[in-house]
C-alpha cells in the first residue's frame, strides 16, 4: 500500500511526500491536492545519441523582427481602444472611402460658394447673362436657316423697302 501512495506521489509530482507523512497529524490535509507537475520530464534529455533530433524551441516572429514588435504594439492598443479592423471585404472599404471622399469634395466646394465675396457674385451673374444672350442669338439663327424659301425672300424685300425709303428722306 506504501508503495501505491509513492507511486502516486511521483506521478502527481508532490515532492514532500515524506514531510506530509510525518506531519500528518499536525497539518489539515486538502482533500484536492493541486499537482505541480502535470507532465513527465521527456526521457530523451538524458540519452547522449547523436542521432536523435532535439527538440528546439521555436524563434517568435513578434520578438525577431522590430517593425512585426512595432505592429504586434499597435494592433494591442487598437484592439484596447476598439479600433480593431473590421473583416469587411476590400470592394466594400474602397467604396466607403470613395464616398467619404465625395462627401468631403462636396463639403468643400459648398464652403467655396459661401466664401464668394460679392464681386465673385456679380460677376457670375454677368456671365450668365451673357450665356443666355448667346444662346437667344444661336436660336434666332438657327429659326431663320430652318425657316422656308418665301420667309426668307419676305424679309429680304421689307429690308430692301425699308432701305429705299430711307434713302429720299436724308
């Protein structure tokens, strides 16, 4: 029985196991003793074989490089913060900024108008009436090209009357 309790003393890794048994009596024992040492300590430590393969640790990425620290840094705090990146699709973030930017065009072009002094005003509003006479002038032209053979003739010989009596009165 002695040499249960000692077997199971080495598989969980209580290394009092006599101090307990002398002092049995004067501490409480727990009924759920936690184990120190889970796992058995690998055998191949103590072979002197050349030609196994020893187990190496692996190199950490994050500790190797500086800009990968810098980075592994950065997602932390924005991860503290909240400002992890989202899992969105990459269309769907090209198209967000795409509106963000057209948002922003448009605010300024809007503060643009606001900032026009009156000078800047009247002079668009000349330049408007000046677009809109020019484009009078090209209708009225284009209304005597399309218009029929007689009109015109009709309108050539009132010019014709009108200069004729004009002429005598001067």
């Amino acid at each position: 029985m002695s040499t249960m309790f000692l077997l199971l003393a080495l598989v969980l890794g209580y290394h009092d196991y006599q101090s307990d048994t002398v002092n049995k009596d004067t501490e409480p024992k727990d009924p759920f003793p936690i184990p120190r040492k889970i796992m058995a300590e690998p055998d191949y430590i103590d072979d002197d074989n050349p030609e196994l393969i020893r187990p190496q640790k692996l190199i950490n990425p994050v500790k190797s490089s500086r800009n990968h620290q810098d980075l592994h840094r950065e997602l932390l705090m924005n991860q503290k913060r909240g400002l992890a990146p989202q899992n969105k699709p990459e269309l769907q973030k090209v198209m967000e900024k795409r509106k963000r930017d057209q948002v922003i065009k448009q605010q300024k072009e809007e503060e643009a108008q606001k900032k026009k002094s009156d000078l800047e005003i009247e002079l668009l509003k000349r330049q408007q009436k000046l677009e809109q006479l020019e484009l009078e002038k090209q209708k009225i032209q284009e209304e005597q090209e399309n218009a029929p053979e007689f009109v015109k003739v009709k309108g050539n010989l009132r010019r014709t009357v009108q200069e004729a009596a004009e002429a005598p009165d001067s």
